[in-house]
C-alpha cells in the first residue's frame, strides 16, 4: 500500500509539525531593504529642497552607505549652471529582520538642526 505525503503526513507527524511545513511551503515576503532603509532616512531626515536623489546601498553584510545628493548652484548669482554634491552621508546598520536602521555613522538629525561642538584639551601632566 503506498500513501500520498498529506495521507502519510496526516497520520505519522504531529499536528505543530504539520504546521510547520504548511508555514514553509508560503512564500514569505519580500522586503525591498533598500526602499526601506531609503525611507527611514528620509523620515528622520526630512527632504531637503534641492533633492537630486538619495542612494542606498548594501557595502558590506548589513551595513549600507546612504547618500543624499542635491542640486548646487555653481554661480549663486547667474543661477546659469547646476551642479549634483553629496549634501550627507551616513554609514547605516540595518536589521533585515526587524526592517529598520538600528545605528547610523554619524547621526541622523533633522535638516536645518546643528550639531553643539566642544572642545576637550586633553594635557599630560
């Protein structure tokens, strides 16, 4: 007598180990991370006015380099010739599990925000 996997499976596994192979056989989503890592920068940074594009990209195993490119007049006067820079960069560390930046190199702060700097004198006495 020959039975078919469901007929087999049914009667041999228990029923936790049925769902299990039920849940593998659904495809599970696909999360486009470099959207995903695009729009939380852009949610904690804001958008900034003269935005050209903004590129993310894996460097290495769940590191991305984020760059936000904008326009620049050359000439502010004649306003004649544009030029792309590179407004900001950041080094992110992305949690393809949880879909979300848990650090970034340097900070991401909202546009028009300042950064406090100190000085430290460090003297051998």
């Amino acid at each position: 007598m020959t039975l078919e996997f469901d007929e087999m499976a049914d009667k041999s596994l228990p029923e936790k180990t049925m769902d299990v192979i039920k849940m593998a056989d659904k495809p599970k989503p696909v999360l486009n991370h470099e959207a995903s890592v695009t729009r939380q920068v852009l949610d904690a940074l804001g958008t900034p006015d003269n935005l050209h594009k903004i590129r993310a990209c894996n460097v290495f195993d769940r590191n991305w380099r984020v760059d936000i490119w904008t326009w620049k007049w050359l000439d502010e006067e004649s306003k004649i010739t544009k030029s792309m820079v590179i407004e900001r960069s950041f080094f992110v560390k992305y949690d393809e599990d949880a879909g979300r930046i848990i650090s970034s190199d340097p900070e991401i702060l909202p546009l028009g925000t300042t950064l406090k700097r100190t000085s430290r004198i460090i003297t051998n006495n």
